[in-house]
C-alpha cells in the first residue's frame, strides 16, 4: 500500500480533492493512504511560527528550516522519497507518476509565501514543478501529483484506461466519441461503428499520431517510432499535402451523411 504524508499550513485543502470520484474510492479500498499533516506541529515557540524575513531584504516569508527538517526528519523511513513542490522543480510528467505509484511512502512539502530556506533542500529527494507557473502554495500542486499517481496504482481503475490515455505511451490520445452517433450534423467517424476491430486500432494510432503532431510535435520530436507508427505518420502527411492541411474528401472512416465530429 502507499502511504504518502502531507506537510502543509492549510490542511483542509486537501479536504475535498482527496474525497470525491476516484482518489476517494482508493483511498476508501485501502490501495494507499493519505495523511494530511499541520506543519505547525513542529512550529517553534507558543505562536508556531513557521517562517521569517529573508536575511538580505526582500517581499515576502520564508518557510524556517526548523518546523520543515523536523517534520521530515520525524516523518522519514528507509523507503520513504520526499518531495517539495517548487516552481523551479523538475517537470511532473507521466512516467514520473508511473514511478511514484510503485513507491512505498512518499513525504510531500507543500512551501508557501516566498519559498523555503535553501537549508531545507539537504533534506528533500525530489523537487517536482506541475508547470512554469506561480501558485499560491504547493497544496494545488501537490493534488496534482497525487491524483495523478493514485490512479496508476494497481487495481485502482481499469488498466486499460490508463493504458491508452494520453502520455501512457508518449502519444496524445486518439479523439473519443459516445452516443449520439449523429449531434447537430456531425456524425461518429464509421470506422468506430464498423466492428472491425484492427480497422478500429488503426484509426486510433492514426488519429492519435494525428492529434500529437499537430499539438505537441516536441513529443514526436523525441520519440522512436515503430514501423507501424511511421507508416501511419507518412499517410498522415501525405494526406495533409493533397488536400491541403485537412481531411481528404475520400477519407473512409467519415461516416455518410454528415461532416465527422473530429474533422474540424
């Protein structure tokens, strides 16, 4: 089972994420355990304080290394990774919540107002960033993070559902599409209504190459493509230079009757 423990000043953030649609059904099976830690326990003095002036001048607080390393140093195990959430951290990706899932305790710090105290770092694992962007606090960060690796835990959700979800494989996932078959003149590609299920898993490499190439091409950049994946991705182009940027009129998964809802 995971266990991750939380240090943060407000607590009851974590409050309503943690228990609402899958990250609290997990939780509520037993697959891993969240514990939300007031870092004001380890405040010092009467008051808690937890942070000070910067020594040098400047706007704002910053976090004190005291309450920080003792809450860790009290928290930590031989199996634990500690992480803070830092806007200078490394990129929080797919594959790093894949590695965080097979963890067995996780200590996550949640800093506030201007930072931390260099001084805490010596004591942290792994600094994570969700995106070059400033927040409030880490509290929003770190429900990224573990949402984010609640769900790859086993037997968390359908594997399946993670297994071909956007960044699962490097690729963005391929367009999805659900009942009606026809909405306001735009109707399910045929493929998809067709029962042929290689035809099917074609159109989706396809479209799922697609969608990448068009929005993030930094992920096909830096990617080794199968043969069948390069095959798909010249069709893609070759089709994209006859008909100009768009869909060819011959294109057979567009159902009959109607423009596909995924051409436009």
């Amino acid at each position: 089972m995971l266990e991750i423990d939380v240090l943060t000043l407000f607590p009851a953030m974590f409050d309503g994420p943690l228990a609402a649609s899958i990250p609290g059904r997990i939780l509520e099976r037993g697959l891993a355990r969240v514990t939300v830690r007031d870092l004001r326990t380890w405040g010092i003095g009467r008051h808690r304080t937890v942070d000070d002036y910067p020594f040098g001048g400047g706007a704002g607080m910053i976090l004190r290394p005291e309450p920080a390393v003792a809450a860790i140093r009290e928290l930590r195990r031989p199996d634990s990774l500690v992480i803070l959430m830092d806007a200078a951290g490394a990129s929080f990706r797919q594959g790093r919540a894949a590695d965080l899932a097979t963890r067995s305790h996780l200590v996550v710090l949640c800093p506030r107002y201007e930072g931390v105290d260099e001084r805490i770092r010596d004591l942290v694992d792994l600094e994570l960033s969700i995106g070059d962007y400033v927040l409030t606090g880490g509290e929003l960060a770190a429900l990224v993070v573990i949402d984010a690796t609640l769900r790859l835990l086993p037997g968390a959700i359908d594997a399946a559902s993670t297994e071909e979800e956007s960044f699962a494989a490097g690729l963005l996932e391929y367009p999805q599409y659900t009942r009606p078959a026809s909405f306001e003149g735009a109707t399910v590609p045929a493929v998809l209504v067709s029962g042929d299920h290689g035809a099917v898993r074609d159109w989706r490499l396809r479209e799922s190459l697609r969608r990448t190439r068009d929005r993030r091409p930094d992920l096909l950049a830096a990617r080794t493509l199968s043969p069948a994946e390069r095959r798909a991705l010249d069709s893609l182009d070759r089709a994209t230079d006859a008909s100009s940027g768009g869909h060819p009129a011959d294109d057979p998964s567009v159902a009959e009757g109607g423009r596909s809802a995924g051409s436009h």
